[in-house]
C-alpha cells in the first residue's frame, strides 16, 4: 500500500515537473514577444525620424554579434555622420535596466564593435512604460529617454494597393 503510494507521489511530481517546465516555456516566448514588440516599435519610430537629439539620422538598425568569447546584442544602433546612439528598448523601463545599460552593456560595445571606436558613442533608453526613478537615474547618468506618445500607426500596403471587396449583404433595418 505505502509503495503504491509512493510510486503514485513520484508520478505526480513528475508530471508537475513537466507542466513547470512547458509554462516556464510558454511565459519566456511570452516575454520574448513583448519584448520583440517593444523594439520594433522604437525601430520603427526612429527609422522614420530626420533626427535624434539634434543628430541627423542616416541609418537605424539591430546589432548582435556572437564569438567564442563574444556575445552581444542591442536592440536598436542609431547612425549619424560621425555619431551612434546605442539604444536599449524595454517593454517596461525600470532603474536596474538603465543602471545595467550604464554600467555593462555601453562600455562593452567598442569591445565588440572596435570599429565603431572613431565615432562618438551616446546612449538611449527606451520604455513602452516607464517609472519616474528610471527616468530620473537615465537622464542623470546623461542617456536620451524615449517613451511612446500617442496611438500613432502606418500602413504597410504599397502604393496604389485596392482592398478586397467581401461579398456580403448589409442587413436593412425595418
């Protein structure tokens, strides 16, 4: 009685055991995808922007680069003439990511992309939401802050695109 018991327990825990892993799973592409969101907005609002910060935007873009020692990525490189602007994208912005981006992720960037090293380096943070300390601590260690404003959208359709009529009948009211 008491081995059948047992053997039922450890099945049971086993079987929690791979529920947590599948929702651990299903919450990480979860975070993945808003996180994705996040930055493809931000990406897609400054493509569309003449400049940043009074620099004269030439190309936006994603940068990564893996290594055998090296593994790096940030989310959105804002290209001026002689200037980049480094941007890191959060769904919500929070004081440990701008004080994480100070400390780690802007000083490691001429590491990873030497040969960006005659350009002059400036960061940004950017949040869908953010909180007032994160703000305050960005623009005190000297960062852009960019957050969203308004409900503003594009169209990707090409020009001269004609929708598709449904057929379907509009009900008339009697």
């Amino acid at each position: 009685e008491t081995d059948k018991k047992f053997q039922q327990t450890r099945k049971e825990i086993r079987e929690t055991g791979r529920i947590v892993r599948d929702m651990s799973r299903e919450i990480g592409g979860i975070g993945n995808n808003i996180g994705e969101v996040a930055e493809d907005y931000f990406r897609g609002a400054l493509e569309n922007m003449p400049e940043f910060g009074g620099i004269k935007i030439e190309h936006v873009s994603h940068f990564g680069r893996k290594g055998k020692n090296i593994q790096a990525e940030y989310d959105v490189v804002v290209f001026g003439k002689d200037t980049l602007v480094v941007v890191e994208v959060k769904h919500k912005l929070t004081r440990d990511h701008v004080s994480n981006f100070v400390s780690e992720s802007i000083p490691k960037f001429i590491v990873v992309f030497p040969e960006y090293s005659g350009y002059k380096i400036m960061g940004a943070v950017a949040g869908m939401t953010t909180t007032k300390s994160a703000v305050n601590l960005a623009i005190s260690k000297g960062l852009f802050v960019i957050t969203q404003s308004g409900q503003k959208i594009e169209f990707l359709n090409p020009e001269g695109f004609k929708p598709k009529e449904f057929p379907g009948k509009v009900k008339s009211e009697k």
